[in-house]
C-alpha cells in the first residue's frame, strides 16, 4: 500500500476471545462476525485479509495503515462487533450471558510479515556490505 509520502506493508494478527471462555461462536455467528469486522475495518482505512475462529475465540489477519491509533482500532473493533451481534443473535447470546457481554477485556495482537523475523534480520545485516551496481538510467536519443 501506499500513502503520500509512504509506501507500507503492515499488517496485524489479532485474536479475540469470549467473556468466560465461554461457546458461544456458532457457524452462523462466525460468518456475521466476519462481515461485521469487515465493515468496521474498511471504515478504518483497513483490509481484513483474512479470519477465521472457533466456538470460544475469532482471529483476524488485518492490513493496517500507519497513522492508526493501534488500542482505538481494537477497542473499536470489540465494541462494534459487539453490539452487531448482541443485536442479531441475542437470543442465543442470552442462554450464555445475563449481562450485555460477549468479548473479554484482553485481546492478543501481533506483527505478521510477509518475510520471517530471520529473513528481515539477515537483509538489515547485509546492508552496505557489499557495494551493488546500479543500472544506468535510461536517456532518450539525443535529437
């Protein structure tokens, strides 16, 4: 991707999990969560690239730009997925929480690259080791 003056590539592993831990994620939620973090995100300048999760937690592989406030987006994220599927499916959400809960407090986020760790550090480390030749610029004929 690339911005005025920036050209970035970052991107974020993020998982979720219920308030207790507890089952509450059926098929059909799964797909609803999907669609609504895809939603929230894309109002955010964000791509979600990939999702999937499992009865008791969600995890989002997201493309994410650089002037985003990191702890908004997610706080953001919890809460609006939130209240979509407490809306939707609070009948069911009703057999596990007597409160309006559905997500936990804490959350997990991580840095996933294209490139593994190793690969990056290797790259940085070479880095003016070896002197590279470059490729003359094309001219036009002179007329």
């Amino acid at each position: 991707m690339s911005a005025s003056h920036a050209v970035y590539s970052l991107r974020l592993h993020i998982v979720f999990v219920t308030k207790y831990r507890r089952k509450t994620l059926t098929s059909e939620l799964l797909a609803a969560l999907r669609e609504a973090f895809a939603e929230i995100l894309n109002d955010w300048r964000c791509t979600l690239i990939e999702f999937g999760g499992e009865a008791d937690h969600v995890h989002l592989l997201v493309g994410i730009h650089p002037a985003l406030n990191l702890s908004t987006l997610i706080n953001n994220l919890k809460s609006a997925s939130a209240r979509r599927m407490r809306n939707r499916f609070a009948d069911h959400l009703a057999k596990f929480y007597w409160k309006p809960y559905f997500w936990h407090r804490a959350y997990y986020v991580g840095s996933a690259g294209e490139a593994s760790l190793e690969t990056v550090k290797r790259y940085v480390e070479a880095q003016g080791t070896q002197e590279k030749p470059r490729k003359a610029a094309k001219r036009p004929p002179p007329a």
